[in-house]
C-alpha cells in the first residue's frame, strides 16, 4: 500500500518562512460528513468512534493508493491533494463505494455519508494546510454535492473525460460564494453504462419536438386516407397489375443441405436423426477459450517475510487445476462483451490483456464462459496463483534471488517505461510455461483481502466471504517496480471499481 503522507503541524512560536510561499497546480479533495452536527448531537462518543475508523481504515489508505497527500481532517471531514486529477476522482468514487458497503445494514438516519467536491486549481502549500482558490472552489462544490456524491468542476473534466470509466451528468454553470466565476459542475456517475444515461436537458427536449413532429405527420397522413374513401375503394377493387408477394425459389435437397448450418457431432441429439438440427444459436456459438496450462499440484511454503502482509509463511497443499497460459485478452474479453455479458468494450490491441476491470467484471467474464462452454471456469485462488507462479521454486523471483532485466514488465524491469502493458507473452514463460506471472498487469484473484495470512487455508482454497468489501490482487503491473514482480507479493483493492493496471487471468477446475 505504501507510506501515508501528510502534512505535519510545525511549531506556531517559528517565524513564517522567508520569500514567496511555495506554488503547485494540484487535484484537490475536500469531503464532508452530511448531517455531521445532527450524528454527533444524538451519540458523540460512538459518532467520533465511527469517523475515526472509516478514517483510519478507509479514507487514509484509499489516498496513499491513488498516490495522494493528506492535507489535514477537520472533524467532520477532510482535505487532500494529488498530482494527478484522475487519480483525484478515482478516489473519490472509491471511497463513496466503499461507504455504500459500509451503509447498507444501517438505518438511514445512522449512515455516515460524505459530499465530496473535487477541483483543479493553483494553490499555496503550508506545512500543515494548503490555500487559494483552487482550495475555496472544492469547497463550494463540495457543498453543494449531494450525500455519497461526487461533484467535479469542469477544469476536473476536462482531465478526465476520457480517461476514467465513468459516466458524467452536467449541471451546467453555478454561481458559489465569494468566488467571482461562475463553476461550470459534474456529478460523477461511477456507472459507465450511465455514460448513455446522461442527456442533457436540451438533449431531451429535442428528442420529445421530434417525436411529437412524426405523430402529428402520421396523423395527417391518415386524416388524407380516410377523407378519401370512394378513391380508396377503386384502388382496392382494381386487380394488382403485380402480385404483391413473389413466390420464393425453394432450393433442391442437396442445395438445401449445403445452406442449413449442421450441429457438431457432440451437439447432435442422433447421428442419424431424420431431420436437420437447427442453426446454432448466437450463444451456442463457440468461443475464443483462453489456452490453459494444467498444473500437477503440490505443496510449497507460501508468503514470504519481505513484507508484514506476506506472514506468516504457511505450507499449503494445492490440488491439481489448470490456469491461464496468459491474462485474459482484449479479444477474449469483447467476445464476452458482444454478447452482452460483460459490462464494457474493451479499447487496445487484440493481443494485449484487458485492463481496467473490476473483480465484479472478473466474475462477470468467467461466468459468461463457463456458461458458454460448459467447463467450470472460474478466478484462481490466491494459493493456486502463487503456487502457479513461483513454478516449483521458492527463490525471491521465479528466476533467481536477483531482479534480471527483461524478465518482467514493470516500471525499473529493464524496459523503457510505458503508458500501457506489453503484450501477453512478451517476456520469457517460468517453468510451468505461464507467462506474465509478475509485472505487466495486475491480476485478480478469488479471496477476499486481508492484511496478513493469519487463518489462512491450508488446502489451496479461496478465502471468501459474502460481506467482502475488497479482493486480493497478484502480480503488479507495468507501472509498479520491481518489488510486485515477486510471486508472493499481494494487494488488495476495491471489489467494484475499476482502475487502469486491473486484469486477471482464470482458473479451471479438473
């Protein structure tokens, strides 16, 4: 996850510095608990309680992740600023999604809920606060957000618009206090299917002239018909100078047999039945399986003490199983997506792995192929992926105890860095044969996160449970370094929400 960053209060006896304060364009957050004074009045003690969790456990680390600094909490809210304004939002909507999981089982009038205003703006940095109108205007949006919102300023958009998988609803220009501009606003919808949501006003409006113009002209034309009956009749006793449906040419059997698509022999009820099946339906067409790897099995000590997250290290016994020679494709996902079982068309080469999904979109597409072709495939266990990518080894990497270059794809693997992920099978296979088991894309897998290996199974199964907030990601990704190349190195993140290094590979059960 990496180190908290955050502003530190300095001494108030020091004299302020000399010169200019220091200057920097920067994304800032600002978020706010709605009905904050109204929570606090009926239970102090267990509001403060409950604000300093979801702080500790959910606002500080969703900020470290996206790579943003904490300004400062306020009580009831908070402020923090990113280089980055889609990392900005990306955060934005994590946190408000994890905050609905969070909400769900609570009455309404119990549910901490935050407004969250997102701007791009200059802004003075102190050693414990930031200022400027960039700071002022994330406020005033902020304010006028609704609970578990998320509203941007248009400088945000226009960084983002075609960057983050989202949809986006205009609220066109608003005039906020004390800043002279008007600020044109969106409210950020996490949904991308929403993105054909979102009409403007105008949009509609329009829609509703033009269909209001076609029923009046279809009423006048049938007004014309009717008021002329005696013509209408002539015509319907005159005899067709043409017929009015031309016979179609029946072709002879053996042509006949050649135009009628046959079932496959493991389809055919009979391989002699007296009548041909039926053209296949869409779904029974067959689909671009992914080329799977099968592994024999073992046990191995898994985790690592590198990192308090891999401990301890267990012995776990894997039973035979079979999985992804590479991560999932773009081509293989928009197979999925053409049949409408995936949420999104996938953008990239056809080689490359997918990217920017979900574990829900995860789960979306091994449903969809299991269904398809009958075989129960599914997202590996956590166990299973290590235990796949070490290769029978128990070194630092696959390859050895020292980082090599051109072994992987990550951010210092040797490669000239990149704003995508090579394509599968770039770099050398391990010895199981499966490539890109470190670095290149981040990869799902079926366990719920936690932070240690405490209680951890020791038959290679998933760690699951219905309430799971967030899921276990392997591998590390062409923008990390080279400490996420290692096959015990894990993650975890949220189970909804997509982000650009997020893919995943699947698993098949004997």
């Amino acid at each position: 996850m990496g180190e908290i960053r955050s502003f530190k209060s300095g001494n108030q006896d020091e004299p302020p510095p000399h010169g200019a304060m220091p200057r920097r364009l920067a994304a800032i957050i600002v978020g706010d608990i709605a009905s904050y004074s109204r929570m606090m009045q009926a239970d102090e003690e267990g509001t403060h309680v409950r604000v300093k969790r979801i702080e500790r456990d959910l606002i500080y680390p969703s900020i470290v992740e996206h790579h943003g600094t904490l300004v400062k909490t306020t009580g009831d809210g908070f402020i923090a600023i990113f280089d980055s304004p889609v990392e900005a939002v990306r955060c934005s909507i994590v946190i408000q999604q994890n905050l609905i999981g969070r909400n769900a089982s609570l009455p309404k009038h119990s549910r901490l809920e935050y407004r969250i205003g997102v701007n791009l703006g200059d802004v003075i940095v102190e050693s414990d606060d930031v200022y400027g109108d960039g700071v002022n205007i994330a406020t005033r949006i902020e304010g006028i957000a609704e609970p578990g919102q998320v509203y941007i300023s248009g400088a945000i958009y226009e960084q983002i618009k075609h960057k983050v998988v989202c949809g986006y609803e205009s609220l066109g220009d608003r005039k906020v206090k004390n800043i002279t501009d008007p600020v044109r606003v969106y409210r950020v919808l996490p949904d991308a299917d929403a993105i054909g949501k979102t009409r403007s006003r105008r949009e509609n409006a329009l829609i509703f002239l033009l269909a209001i113009t076609v029923l009046m002209m279809a009423t006048g034309v049938l007004w014309y018909l009717l008021a002329q009956p005696g013509k209408m009749g002539e015509q319907a006793a005159a005899p067709p100078t043409a017929p009015v449906v031309s016979p179609v040419p029946q072709p002879l059997p053996s042509e006949a047999a050649k135009q009628t698509p046959q079932p496959s022999p493991s389809l055919a009820s009979s391989p002699s039945a007296p009548t041909p099946a039926p053209a296949p339906s869409p779904s029974a067409t067959p689909v671009r399986e992914p080329e799977m790897i099968a592994i024999r099995g073992g046990s191995f000590a898994m985790g690592s003490n590198d990192d308090p997250t891999e401990r301890p290290v267990h012995q776990v016994t894997i039973k035979p199983f079979s999985i992804g020679k590479y991560p999932v494709t773009v081509q293989e996902w928009n197979e999925c997506a053409a049949a409408k079982a995936c949420g999104f068309t996938a953008t990239g080469k056809d080689d490359a792995p997918v990217s920017n999904v979900s574990w829900i979109d995860a789960q979306q597409y091994v449903a969809w192929l299991a269904q398809a072709t009958k075989k129960p495939y599914r997202l590996p266990s956590e166990a299973e992926w290590e235990y796949a990518a070490r290769g029978g080894t128990q070194t630092k990497y696959w390859w050895g105890d020292k980082l090599q270059p051109g072994m992987a794809g990550c951010k210092d693997c040797g490669e000239l860095a990149a704003e995508q992920p090579a394509k599968v099978g770039s770099f050398k296979p391990n010895p199981f044969g499966l490539y890109d088991m470190g670095g290149g894309i981040d990869q799902w897998v079926a366990d719920c996160w936690h932070r240690t290996y405490q209680g951890a199974p020791s038959d290679g199964s998933a760690r699951t449970s219905a309430d799971c907030s967030s899921h276990v990601l392997r591998s590390g990704s062409w923008k990390n370094d080279s400490r996420y190349v290692r096959p015990s190195n894990r993650g975890g993140y949220d189970t909804g929400v997509r982000y650009p290094t997020h893919g995943f590979r699947i698993a098949l059960s004997p």
